[in-house]
C-alpha cells in the first residue's frame, strides 16, 4: 500500500531570512502529522533550512546534483556535499531544466545513478509539453523520459526512487490537468514499470502529480488511485497553502 508524499519546489525563489521563515513556519504547521513531506530550496539556503527542520517529519531536498563525483566541475554540487549538509532526496529531470539547461534524459540517468549510488532518493519528473498532448504524443512522450532516465537500474534501486508526472503545460499556469487526466497518465507510467522492473515494484512507486497543485485542487487530485502526492512549485511558498495540501494528504 502506497502512502501519500508532499514535495516543495522552491525552485529559485526567496532570500535567506524568507526561506529560513518559511520552514520554521511548516514545521509548526506539519508538527504531529503523520505524513511524508519534502522540501527543496536553493543549494545557498539548504544548509540554514537544515538546520530548522533538523527532527521535524520534513525531508531536506534538493532542486540538482552533479553527475560526478568531487573535482573540477566549476559550479557543480555533488551528492558527496549535499550528503554532507543533510540532504536526503534530489528532484532531477525537471522541464526547467531539461528546457533551458538541455538536460537529456541520458544526463538525467547518470545523475540518478549518483544520487542512488549516495544512497539519497530521488524524485525524477517528467511530462509532455502542450504541443505534444494535442499530438496525441503524452504516453509516447512520458514513456520514452521513464525508460532512457531509468535505464540501467534495479528494482532494489526503485525503491528508492519517485517519479513526479508533470505535465508541462501546467507548470506555473494555473492550469491543472483534471484528476482523471493525470491518473490516466500515472497508470500508464505505472504500466511502462511493470514492464522495466516487473508488478512489485509498479505497485510500490509513488508517483506524484505536479504542476499548479494548490489548496484547492490538491483534494480531488489527490483522491485519485494512482496520484500518491504532489510536487508543488508556486504554492510551496506559502506556509499555509502549503500545510493545507500536506493535511489532505493524510486524510
Ligand atoms: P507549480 O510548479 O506548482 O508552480 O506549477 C510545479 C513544479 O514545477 O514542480
């Protein structure tokens, strides 16, 4: 049986003293909810945000990692540091990303490989963009990302990954694709599992929606079989929208 998980993306967004305030403020807000719950803000900010949500039920998150290991890669973060400041999962393969940093879902493979070979999770995303819904092209598309970024890995790995269906179109629009639209894409993800690591492990990712989940439309998405929780972007900066969708994640 699945349980729900609740991931922020804080993507690049807030100061020091507001990312630093709004954990504070969700860790008041999630306290004695038994739930699972994630936040990611920027690699500046994760070692204070660390310390604040340091033995709350709230995971430390990052938005990136680097595909290798310590050395010279200026400006990369590796999962050796990221390790060493507490992180415990990494969303990779996000559409900002993959657009305007080119990452190929072969990149995305090599990062997971790291990031499980660090023994963190991670939270792959994937999704279509519009042009490519109205093609008829979703199920070829979100199908191609879950194969080439998880090639090569184990169902004992899996198990230690979570895949966030996002569609593009709906990111940051306040556009949602509708509770059925979105499970009718999760099984199917579900589906090209089964067939990479076989029924169990199918049945024991969770896959999460995103893209314009908010407090108000976080129930009836959530309701769905096989939505198991959401990355949220724009209302992750709000600690009570926030909180809201994480309460209705454990109802
Ligand atoms: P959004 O972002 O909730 O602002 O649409 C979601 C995401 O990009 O992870």
């Amino acid at each position: 049986m699945r349980t729900k998980y609740i991931a922020g993306n804080r993507k690049m967004n807030m100061d020091r003293a507001g990312a630093v305030d709004l954990a504070k403020a969700l860790v008041s807000e999630l306290k004695g909810l038994d739930g699972s719950f994630m936040i990611a803000p920027p690699f500046v900010y994760l070692d204070a945000v660390a310390s604040v949500i340091k033995g709350s039920n709230i995971r430390l998150g990052a938005q990136n990692a680097a595909s290798t290991e310590n050395g010279a890669h200026t400006g990369e973060v590796s999962v050796a540091m990221l390790k060493d400041i507490g992180v415990q999962s990494v969303i990779l393969g996000h559409s900002e990303r993959r657009d305007a940093q080119n990452e190929s879902d072969k990149l995305i493979n090599e990062k997971i490989l790291a990031v499980l070979n660090g023994g963190l999770e991670v939270v792959l995303c994937i999704g279509e963009q519009y042009s490519q819904r109205i093609a008829g092209a979703t199920e070829e598309v979100c199908g191609k990302q879950v194969r080439g970024c998880l090639k090569g890995l184990t169902p004992e790995q899996m198990k230690n990954v979570v895949i966030a269906y996002e569609p593009v179109w709906a990111i940051g629009t306040g556009k949602t694709a509708t509770p059925e639209e979105a499970n009718a894409v999760h099984k199917f993800v579900r589906g090209v599992l089964a067939e990479m690591f076989g029924n169990e492990t199918a049945e024991n990712t969770k896959i999460l929606y995103g893209g314009s989940m908010n407090d108000g439309n976080a129930e009836a998405l959530l309701a769905q079989p096989d939505i198991d929780g959401g990355l949220i972007g724009g209302a992750s900066l709000k600690a009570d929208k926030f909180s809201a969708i994480c309460r209705f994640s454990v109802k």
